[in-house]
C-alpha cells in the first residue's frame, strides 16, 4: 500500500454529488417522511472502503454543500455527517469484518445517533418535528445499505478506485 498512487478520485466526489442530488430528488408526500440519508450512506461507504481517502474534513465540505442546498443553518449537516464519518472511522477495523446484516445494523444505531443530533439542532432552531418519526430515514437507510454498498463496491472495482 505504500507504493499505491490515488486514482479515480474525481468517482468518489462524482457519487457524493450524486447523493446529494438524490437527496433533493422529489418524492411523493406519503414517502417524503422516510427519506434515506443518501449523502450518509455514500459517505459512509467511502469512508469505509477508503479511509485514507475520504475523513472528516471531506464529511464537512459534503455536509456544507448540504446545508446550502437544503437553505438551512449553515454547519447544520456538516455537524452531522462530520459526527457519523468520526462513528464509521472509529468502528472502522470492525465493521470491515461485520457480514453486511451487522453492517445494516451498526450503521441503523450510528444514522439514529445522528438523526436524534439533528433533533435536537432542530429544537434549538425551533423547528422541531412532533414525533420520534424523525428516526424512520435511519432505518430506511439501513436497509438500503446491502445495496449501496454492492452498487459502490462493484464501481470501485471496476474502475479501480484507491
């Protein structure tokens, strides 16, 4: 690994753009409650296969562009995803090893911590949701991840991203 050049690096920052687009896809109203983290599992997938890659301060300009795109409190996502990347790389060398149902289940307790953060960012900006609903994206999320993660692993690996 000494010797390894990057390469590919412009595909990393391709999909998070791409995340980040999802993120703002329209959905109908029914589904609007329950929408995936996109930008989080994206990070957390990168940050995952490729932590010398990708840390925390690419996790605070993706959650920038975020909090732009979204018009809310500036720092607002990148506090959040900055705090999720810190939970992966730090579940790092574990989560490698976990089989992708434990993954699923890891990643549902660290998007949770990170949706009850944005909570409590939401009550102090007084837009506080009524209900614990606010958690739904987290478990959504985490049965998206099996995918996610076979989508993004085939695409490192075909165009041989390190």
């Amino acid at each position: 690994m000494v010797g390894l050049r990057p390469r590919n690096g412009w595909v990393i920052w391709f999909t998070l753009v791409l995340a980040l687009l999802l993120s703002v896809a329209p959905l109908p109203s029914f589904m609007e409650i329950g929408r995936p983290l996109w930008p989080a599992l994206f990070l957390a997938y990168w940050v995952l296969a490729l932590p010398h890659r990708i840390g925390m301060t690419g996790a605070w300009l993706l959650g920038l562009a975020e909090d732009v795109l979204y018009g809310s409190l500036l720092g607002q996502n990148a506090l959040v995803l900055t705090l999720i990347t810190f939970l992966v790389l730090a579940l790092h060398q574990r989560l490698r090893l976990f089989p992708i149902w434990q993954q699923c289940l890891v990643l549902m307790v660290v998007f949770g911590i990170a949706q009850l953060v944005q909570l409590w960012l939401n009550a102090l900006t007084g837009n506080r949701p009524p209900t614990l609903v606010f958690l739904l994206p987290a478990l959504i999320s985490a049965l998206l991840w099996p995918w996610i993660f076979a989508v993004l692993r085939s695409l490192r690996l075909r165009l041989n991203v390190n």
